[in-house]
C-alpha cells in the first residue's frame, strides 16, 4: 500500500494557497489540524519542548473539542503570530471550520502524519518539498 502522505501534503498545499480550496474528508481535516497544531506548538518558549504538548490535542474525541483546543492554542500564543500569515491563516480556517461527527481517534494517524510532515505553512507558494523555489 502506498502512502497517503504525498496526496494528503498536496491537498494541504492547496487549501493553504488558494482559498478557494476545501477539506472534503475527514482524513484532509485531520492531517490540516495537525500542520496547524504543529505551527502552534512551534511558538512556545517553554525551555525544554516535547511532544508532550500534543497531549491536549490528541485525546480529543470529537472535532468540536479538537477545535476548541485548537482555538485556545491560538489564543495563547496570538503575540507570536504576525498578521500576513496566509497559508496558517486559510489553514485554521478550515480546521476551525470543518464540521464532522465521526469519533477522531479513528483519525488520529492521519493528525499525527500531518503534526510530523514537512510544514506546508512554512513553505512559499511555489517552494518544493526540497526547498526549491520554481518559477510556474
């Protein structure tokens, strides 16, 4: 079976440049939420970062709560975050948007894949995955 990651990177890349652009499942939902959380997490100054700070993020059972989490991370760490930031702008949108009833734990792999993937907000526009700008 092949990985989900290369068609799951290119669907993030496409929501988070054109806003024209949707999550339509769950697992597009999950990966997103786990590119912005990982984003979030980037801006604490704790001393000593782990992984531990996933844990108010991934016993979420439903999206709801997910997205509340999501929401109060966002709110502690505003300071830290610079207007402009486009594609983290259109990517918590719809994380924060997206409305599904489906338990998250059946996709806590697909938030956990997008936590650890190469960071699509970081990346420019027309940047490839090697840190290439091209000129399409």
């Amino acid at each position: 079976m092949a990985s989900k990651i290369p068609e799951l990177l290119e669907k993030i890349k496409k929501v988070a440049n054109n806003s024209e652009e949707h999550f339509e499942t769950p697992e597009e939902f999950s990966f997103g939420a786990g590119q912005v959380i990982y984003f979030l997490l980037s801006k604490s100054k704790a001393g000593e970062r782990t992984h531990a700070l996933l844990e108010p993020f991934i016993q979420k059972v439903k999206a709801e709560q997910l997205q509340n989490s999501i929401a109060q991370t966002i709110n502690t760490y505003k300071h830290e975050i610079s207007f402009g930031q486009g594609r983290f702008e259109r990517l918590s949108a719809e994380v924060l948007g997206f409305d599904m009833d489906e338990n998250l734990k059946k996709y806590q792999r697909f938030l956990l894949a997008g936590y650890f993937a190469t960071p699509i907000i970081y990346k420019k526009e027309n940047q490839n995955d090697k840190g290439e700008v091209s000129n399409d």
